[in-house]
C-alpha cells in the first residue's frame, strides 16, 4: 500500500507498510496511452530496468 501525504511546502510519498524506509524509483504507468515508443533500459546507478521514453 502506498501513500502520499503532505501541508504547505513538506510532503512525504512510499510504502505505508511497517519496517520500509526508503523507495528509489517511482514509476507510473498509463495503459491508455497509444502511440508511445517507451521501452525499457537498464539504468547503471540503480540497476533497475526503467521505463524511458
């Protein structure tokens, strides 16, 4: 379960689930989308395969 809260200039966004502190990729996907020449590339500071345009 993911959450995103915040108040003024402070928010705070991830895993509401106890003992997860950190998040390094956030990735959104819109399935309604057509025409789009995204593909995945492996990304070397993280090594996760990510969604570029």
């Amino acid at each position: 379960m993911h959450m995103a809260c915040g108040r003024g200039d402070n928010t705070i966004t991830g895993c509401i689930r106890k003992g997860v502190r950190v998040w390094q990729v956030m990735e959104v996907i819109i399935h309604e989308l057509t025409g789009s020449i995204g593909m995945r590339k492996k990304d070397a500071a993280t090594g996760f395969d990510l969604l570029i345009p």
